[in-house]
C-alpha cells in the first residue's frame, strides 16, 4: 500500500462498501491509490451510478454520468474523496 487511507478517504471507502454490497472487501484494506474501476477494486459503470448516488446523498455532491472527468474523478479512493471534498456545499 502506497500510503494510508486519511480519515475522510476511510470514510468514502466505507461508503463504497456499503453502498455496492461489498461483503468480500474490507474499506480499511482499499489502497487509496488503487483504480477504483478494473484491475483495482473491479467496479464497473454500474457500480458508478449508484455510488454516485450515494455522494450525492450523503455529500450533496453531483457526480454526473456524461462528466468528462469522471475518469480522472473516479479514478482511485484518493481522487474521488478530493473531488467530493473540493466541491462540498458550504
């Protein structure tokens, strides 16, 4: 593992697991650095919608799905936990 998981990367990780059923993966083992989506934690385009509704649930963060940044946003725990961070609501 690169480096640890901050603690609002341990929270964002927590919500992966949760919001997608991840019941083989432990959030505190998710190299923050890893890609999210194939050959890190294997998620898909599915996995994406929900999980961005879950951000904008708990966040109020819009992650939307014709974003061309979304694969910059989503590319690992760390990436995506800055993106949410950076653009809370006040």
């Amino acid at each position: 593992m690169s480096q640890p998981q901050t603690p609002a990367e341990s929270e964002m990780a927590a919500l992966i697991v949760q919001s997608l059923n991840l019941e083989d993966v432990d959030a505190a083992a998710i190299d923050p650095e890893a890609p999210l989506f194939g050959t890190g934690l294997g998620l898909d385009s599915i996995d994406a919608l929900e999980l961005a509704l879950e951000i904008s649930k708990r966040y109020g963060v819009q992650l939307r799905s014709d974003d061309p940044d979304n694969r910059r946003i989503f590319a690992s725990l760390r990436a995506l936990t800055a993106h949410v961070q950076a653009n809370r609501p006040a």
